[in-house]
C-alpha cells in the first residue's frame, strides 16, 4: 500500500470514529425506574420536566366558595378585627338584656311612703250629700307585693279623712248642723306609669254633728250623727313632680283633690 491510500484510509478512519461519537452523545439519558422522584428526560445535559397533570376539582357543593377581593383578585381571609366583632355582638345582646332588668329594677312608680290629700266634695249622710271640704293623710305599708313591672306596680296604703260641712235647712227653716266626717280606710293602689294610676279602698266612716242654731234639734243631730260602710274606686294624675290630681268615687264621698307625695 502505497503512502497515499495510507493518508486517506486514516483519515476516513478519523471521520468515521468523529460521526460515532455525536451519534453516541445525541441519544437521550432514560431514567431508570428505580428512581421514582427524579423525573423528566434529560437532553444536551438538560433536564426537561414533563407537565405536571391539573388538581382534581373540588365537586363538594356544601363547601362554600371562597371570598375573593375584586380590587386585587385574591383571596379575602377573616381579618381579627371581624372575628372579635363578630364574639362581641352576643355579649353586647346580653349586656343590653342585663341594663333593661337594671332599669326595671330601679325604676319605681311609687317611691314615696306618705300621701296628704287637700280637697272638696259632696260626702254622702242620712240619704243625702252635703258640699264639704277637708284633707286626708295615708302612709304605704306594702310596696309591690303582688306586681314589680315597669308598667304595673302596686302599693297598700292605710288613710284617715277628715271633712267638714254644714247642713241648713235639714229639718225645719233656720236649722243649722255643723258636721264633721272622720272615714278610716285601706287602700289598694294600682300604678301604671308616673302620671297614671288607680286605686280601691274600703273602710268605715263616721260622723259627729252639732247643733248650731235654736231651731236645731237634737235628735236631728243624733240622726245625722251616723256611721256607715265606705269604699269605691280612685283616679290620679300627675300634674308636677310628687303632685297629682285626685278623683274620688265612692259610698261616702265624691270629690276632688289635690294630693302631694312626700
């Protein structure tokens, strides 16, 4: 073999090992199976991931939705503040609850023990009613013993009157009586705020008559010198602070007063 087919069978030798190895180094690296965390093939020294597959949708209905911000399109979390919010409404509920039994319990319709009545009416004696003027004095013993409201609160209450008047003219022309009616009673009182209330009594009355002129007589003055049943039904109306009106309707009287609380 002469030196020229040396020089180009060698340097065919020298292309044919160069194809070889690009070949060789082309071909891609395939993991093998027994590393499961190293995925993706690699190229050229690369490593290329295949794509991961989607999240499996959430198709529970019962879950709801979460809150997104339409300003920053994320996700709205409940802030402390919301949270502290939202545990402090029962408990202001039930403060508020407590404040309204607090009122009921201090607000009282009937503070004051003492009543002293100043008045007129037509006080009712031998089948007949004379105009007469006078005043009445009761003090409370019992303070809501049946009903403690905001709207309806009781009292008992012992009262002594004392009227005066005159009968003329009773029996015969110029006869003159001068009449003084004591009534002792008991006295049941319904409020129903400060400036309403009722009340029911009932007791006894007498009266002492006195002659006043010569036609008078004396037994004219014993018969109007009688006693009797009392009871009927009141009114008030507050008019002032500690000052109410007074209507009474009864067996002995009729009348109209002005009373103060103390």
């Amino acid at each position: 073999m002469s030196l020229r087919e040396r020089q180009i069978s060698w340097t065919l030798g020298v292309i044919f090992s160069l194809c070889a190895s690009n070949a060789f180094a082309e071909t891609p690296e395939i993991p093998s199976s027994d590393s499961p965390s190293d995925s993706g093939l690699v190229i050229d020294g690369e490593k290329i991931t295949p794509p991961t597959a989607p999240e499996p949708v959430n198709l529970d209905t019962n879950t709801p939705p979460p809150l997104i911000d339409d300003s920053t399109h994320e996700l709205e979390q409940e802030k402390p503040e919301q949270k502290k919010e939202a545990s402090k409404q029962p408990i202001e509920e039930l403060n508020l609850k407590n404040q309204d039994q607090m009122i009921e319990e201090i607000i009282h319709l009937d503070p004051n023990r003492q009543w002293l009545s100043v008045g007129f009416g037509y006080v009712q004696n031998s089948g007949s009613y004379f105009a007469a003027g006078g005043l009445k004095y009761a003090i409370t013993v019992l303070q809501r013993p049946l009903f403690e409201k905001r709207n309806l609160q009781d009292s008992l209450a012992i009262e002594g009157g004392l009227y005066f008047y005159k009968a003329l003219n009773f029996s015969v022309l110029s006869d003159s009586y001068l009449i003084a009616n004591t009534a002792g009673t008991l006295r049941y009182n319904l409020l129903f705020s400060e400036d309403f209330g009722m009340f029911f009594y009932g007791g006894v009355f007498r009266n002492f008559a006195y002659a006043t002129s010569q036609q008078s007589s004396a037994a004219i003055a014993n018969q109007l010198s009688g006693q009797g049943v009392a009871g009927g039904i009141g009114f008030l109306f507050r008019i002032a602070p500690n000052w109410n009106t007074r209507i009474d309707l009864g067996t002995d009287i009729a009348g109209l007063s002005l009373m103060l609380r103390f």
